[in-house]
C-alpha cells in the first residue's frame, strides 16, 4: 500500500524510510535508521526527482503509482548517481517506457558504470540549465564533490525549492514527520545531532565545495530545501543555512572541549575522567568524554565539529598509537579537521610514546593549536601527573574564556 504526503499542491513526497539497515554505507551506525527522499513533481510533465534504494523498492513503486494517480511518468532527475538514489531508476525507466533521464554528463557515466541502460534516454544537463515542465522551471546548479563529483542540485524558480542532493540531508527515519517545523523538544535536538553526524562524516571532507555551492545558492530566494535525507526544511532555513556555513568553514559551533579516550585497565581513563572533573569545576559549560573504544568514531567526529578544544588520550600499545584512538585520527586527517586546538595525554609502561606519534600524526592539519605539553602517565596516575592534569584544565579554562570574552 502506498505512504505518500503532500508537499504543496503540485509536489508529492513519495520517499521511503530504511530502518533494517544498520550501518550507512556499510560504515556509520543507523540506530535510527535512515529515509530516502523522492519527490514527485505535477506539472504540464511530470517529474521523478531521485529515486531510492533497491531495499525499499517495494514501497517505492507503490508510492510512485499513486503519487501519479494515472498520469504517466515523463522525467526523471537524477541529482546525485550514488546506489542509495539511483539502484531503482532502471526499474522506475521500464515500468514508465516514455520516461527520460535529467543528469549531468558524469552522473550519466556513473550510471552506466553501475549497470543502468539508460543511453538513449538521457538528456545531459550542467551548471545553469534551466527546464521548464509548465509553470514549474528546474535551475540546475553543479555542485561537484558535494560529495560525489557529478552532483547537480537544482532550484524551481516557481516555489523557490531547492532541490540539495546529500545536502542538508539527515541521518534518522522520519516517523511521520516530513517538515522541520514539525518537530520540537528533544526530539529537534536528535535531528540536528544526526545532521551534523551525517554532513560532518558523510560530506564534511570537501568543506570548500559546500562553500562554494553556499556562495551560489546564497543569490537565491530559498523558500524550502528538499534534500535526499532526512525532513524538509521550510521555517528554520537560515539557521540550518549557518549550521552548514560554520560545519564547511571547520569552525566550531561552541566553545567546549571534547576528551577521546582509548583505555586498556582504565588508568588513562582515569586521567581523562580527572580532567574533566577539573574542566567542569572551572567553569567549561560543555565537556563530552567519549570512550573510543566503544563509541563509533561518527560519533566523536560529529562532535569534535560542533567543539572548539580536543583532548587526546591515549595509551601506547605496541610502541604506537592504542588502535581505536589510531582509527580516530585517521578519521580527522581523512576529514580535514581545522581550526582546533589540541592537548595531548598519552600513557606508557615502559615507553610511553603514543604523546608524539599522535602530534606526528596530527601534522597535516590545518591551523591546529596546541595547549600545554603531552602529559605522560606512567602507568597510573600519581600526585605529580594529577596535579599536571589540574594545571592543564586550568589553561584549556583560561584560553575557553579568552576566546569568549574576545
């Protein structure tokens, strides 16, 4: 049976929600799965923008059908060729034979590249392109590497949508919620956690891209966002707008410290545990401690965006980096973290060494500022390392409130 909605009075939703995938390209954990937005557009033509996951095709097709309500299927726009989007065009085209494909010169390759037969009808579009199907005229805006290189947003000049591909897209099923004004409370709060997850670990790679699509969106008057994931902005758009602006420019939301810890007997925990214990009594508002190693690093990535300070801890393990910590900083070197300024504790037996070869690792970074010296723990923690970690709350305190107070 069909589950579509409304949008206004020529746009439908007839997307689907994913709740048995647990892991987001195999990678980053769905515990509140994950929805695949599809619209469709009624017009002089018709017009399927993006299409959904093989998984979900069932209701999909139903949806489709219905959201048509007898008329046939005249376009599909392709924004964005990823599997997610894309696997059930092949299908969509041979259920609706007339139909025709909008995307851009490499999404049409990478199509092809996945098995899709859709040669002879396609019809590339690139950066400026307008269709028009009726009163509703498509804008088409490259936006390359946001996050796939052949990405095409695109904007209807009639209702001012904005049409954004992975772009302000969301982690999180939408559980009969389809705007953003139509959530509140703590709820708004797990979907602005879960976006910020979703743009920092899925798009938050090519910062300058998405500063460049903001640059080219920022001339047009955005009425609502309709993205691939995740709810429909129309009321909060700015705010949501500026979120995106501070995430691609690297800047932190907020001053607070973030404490990664790796731990084997919980001595380094401890050590962590007493700095953060002394951050709090100093006066730092905002303190997450995530154990890494139970913890996905999505998670500590997300909020090692949303904060200013980073505090690594880490025992050495084998002469290097404790693995789950190592993963970690794989995972900021691989999303270019900026802009932050990091203090160090490592642990050690015998020779402790994860302090350097985490600043070693930490190298390639831009624009990264590091506070006090790597305090080393020699095993466990004793009076002269808690009172080392005591003087570093006290600095990372000191240089929160400067920051403020500039």
């Amino acid at each position: 049976m069909y589950n579509i909605r409304k949008i206004d009075d020529d746009l439908t939703f007839v997307g689907v929600n994913d709740r048995r995938l647990t892991l987001f390209e195999n990678v980053h954990p769905l515990p509140e799965g994950v929805s695949y937005n599809s619209y469709l557009l009624k017009d002089e033509k018709t017009v399927l923008l993006d299409t959904v996951d093989w998984s979900c095709g069932r209701q999909f097709f139903e949806n489709v059908e219905a959201a048509l309500d007898g008329r046939d299927l005249d376009f599909v726009v392709v924004h964005h060729a990823e599997p997610d989007h894309a696997a059930t065009l092949d299908e969509i085209l041979m259920r609706y034979p007339n139909a025709r494909v909008l995307c851009s010169a490499k999404a049409k390759t990478f199509l092809e590249q996945f098995g899709h037969h859709i040669a002879d009808r396609v019809d590339t579009v690139k950066n400026g392109d307008t269709v028009s199907f009726g009163k509703h005229e498509l804008t088409f805006i490259g936006a390359p590497m946001v996050h796939w290189p052949e990405v095409l947003v695109s904007f209807d000049t009639t209702t001012g949508t904005l049409f954004s591909a992975d772009a302000f897209g969301s982690f999180k099923t939408l559980d009969g919620v389809l705007f953003e004004d139509e959530i509140n409370g703590a709820e708004e709060i797990a979907w602005l956690n879960e976006a910020r997850r979703y743009y920092t670990n899925i798009v938050g790679k090519y910062g300058k891209n998405v500063q460049m699509l903001l640059k080219k969106a920022s001339g047009l008057d955005i009425k609502m966002i309709c993205p691939l994931h995740g709810v429909i902005w129309r009321q909060d758009i700015d705010r949501f707008i500026e979120k995106y602006d501070l995430w691609s420019r690297y800047e932190p939301e907020h001053l607070g410290v973030v404490i990664a810890c790796g731990s084997m007997y919980g001595n380094t925990e401890q050590a962590a545990d007493i700095l953060a214990n002394a951050l709090v009594q100093r006066g730092v508002k905002r303190v997450r401690f995530f154990d890494v190693s139970k913890t996905h690093p999505s998670y500590v990535i997300a909020s090692i965006f949303r904060y200013s300070h980073l505090v690594v801890a880490s025992p050495t393990y084998n002469l290097g980096i404790y693995p789950t910590v190592h993963n970690l900083i794989d995972d900021m070197k691989n999303l270019h973290i900026q802009n932050r300024t990091i203090s160090i504790i490592e642990n050690g037996s015998w020779a402790p060494k994860s302090g350097s070869l985490i600043a070693k690792e930490l190298e390639g970074l831009d624009n990264i500022t590091y506070l006090g010296d790597p305090i080393t723990v020699k095993s466990s923690v004793n009076d002269e390392t808690r009172e080392s970690l005591i003087a570093l709350a006290q600095a990372i305190a000191d240089d929160i409130y400067e920051k403020k107070n500039k």
